[in-house]
C-alpha cells in the first residue's frame, strides 16, 4: 500500500501543475473571439489534423518532427563528446586551462545564433548547418562542468590512484569520469535545454522542414491555431526528452544517488 501511495504521490507531483495550468487555460480562453488566441479546445482540435494525419509516413510528425528531434540527436552527441574530451584535459592540466581559458572565454561570450548565418556560408542550409549550431550552443555547459568536476576530484584518490600502479586508462574510467559524472551530467542537462532552443532557431533559417520550420510558416500564413499545436507539440517533446534522459541518468549515477540516500540515511 505504502508503495502505490509513493506511485500515486509521484504522479500527482509530476503532473498537477501541467494539469491545472492547462484547466485553466481551457476554461479561460473557451470563450476568446481573438484571432490571435483561439480556444484551447480549438487549438487541440487542429493538433491530430496538423501533426497525425495518415498515412502517418507522410505526416507533419514524421516530416517536420523526426529530422528536428535526430538533428537535436546528433548535435547533443557530438557536444557531449567533445564537451567531456576537452573538459578532462583542461581539467586534469593547469598549463592547458591557463593556455585555453582566453580563447575559450571569447568563444563561450558569443551566443550561437550569432553564428547561424556564418555557418549558412560555410555549410549551407541543410542538416550538417543545424547539427553544428545545436553543438556549438551545448558544448560550453559540457565543457565547463566537466571541467570543474574534474578539478574536484579528492587528490587523495589520485594519490591512491598512483599507489595502486593503475594504468591511464583505468584512472580515466574508475576514477577521473565516475568521479566526475554528477558535475558532467548537470552539465547535460543544461546542454539538453539549450539544444532543444537552438533546434528551433536554427530551423527558423532558410529551412525546409523542422518543426521550428513549420511554426514559422504557420505564422506566416495566418495558420494560427495550428501555430499554438506546434508550439504545444515543442514543449511535448522537450518533456519526454527530459523524461528520457532523467531515466539515463539516474541508471549512470546509480552509485552516486545510493550514496547520497547512505548519507542523508545515516544522518
């Protein structure tokens, strides 16, 4: 019984704010005559017509949908290998944090949509131009949490590193990365926020498809409602991406979650 209780108590945490704010907007905005802000249930109404229509191979959702959320993909892996990589060496180094922290610095203070149109020079519209934006933009939380995590680490452990004679690949994987892997996933999970908005700004220029595409096109065509779905449809996404990658997480940081319940327990 207790068990449903914590099932029941975690359902309704997670989705009774989502549930009262969407009451609200459906019982407030029943009665709108706006052009602008149609009626929820009008906006729901448009949504499976917009986004499912059979045969779903040809839908909004397969066309729009699926590139967007595998550019995102793409963009979010290579930012966080290369985020990870780079972190560890400026991390585990002090000549090289104080040789790269210049050029890094005046890197990080550009904001990535800046660079869209550059990047349009040099790689044109299609998906390489949108995968390198999202990377541009995720890498910085990567890196520089990565970083920080690195130097974290108990000179203590090294030291016992070095004592037990462990080779440099052992201390990367048992010590460096596990030691570091709550400061790299916070950094994640603030990359994961930024992709999802670089994904739809760099959809917003000189796109064919995306969903960022297909929100500014229904604008343009005074298709508001079907506007309103797709901007619904976004915050879905981004839910069950976070739902994914909390999933992720807490399966790589088992041991770490184990030993903060240990601690807090035995206090």
């Amino acid at each position: 019984m207790s068990t449903l209780r914590r099932v029941a108590r975690s359902v309704l945490l997670t989705l009774g704010l989502p549930v009262a704010i969407l009451t609200v907007w459906w019982v407030a905005s029943a009665g709108s005559t706006s052009f602008y802000s149609p009626p929820l249930a009008e906006i729901v109404g448009t949504s499976r017509e917009t986004w499912f229509s059979a045969p779903l191979a040809e839908s909004r959702l397969a066309v729009d949908v699926v590139p967007s959320v595998l550019r995102l993909l793409a963009g979010y892996a290579v930012a966080l290998v290369v985020g990870v990589a780079l972190g560890v060496a400026v991390g585990s180094s002090r000549a090289l944090r104080a040789f790269l922290e210049p050029v890094l610095e005046f890197f990080r203070a550009i904001p990535p949509p800046v660079l869209v149109p550059v990047l349009m020079l040099f790689f044109g519209i299609g998906d390489t131009m949108k995968i390198v934006v999202i990377a541009i933009g995720c890498v910085w939380p990567v890196l520089l949490n990565t970083v920080e995590g690195v130097r974290g680490l108990d000179p203590v452990l090294r030291d016992t590193a070095r004592a037990y004679r462990l080779g440099r690949v052992a201390t990367l994987r048992h010590l460096v990365l596990r030691g570091a892997s709550p400061q790299i996933v916070t950094g994640a999970r603030q990359a994961l926020s930024i992709g999802i908005i670089l994904m739809v700004i760099s959809e917003m220029f000189a796109a064919k498809d995306g969903l960022g595409f297909s929100i500014v096109q229904f604008q343009r065509s005074f298709a508001i409602p079907e506007m309103w779905s797709g901007v619904l449809l976004l915050g879905v996404v981004g839910v069950l991406l976070s739902l994914v990658f909390r999933a992720v997480t807490d399966a790589v940081l088992r041991w770490y979650l184990g030993y903060r319940q240990s601690q807090h327990g035995g206090a």
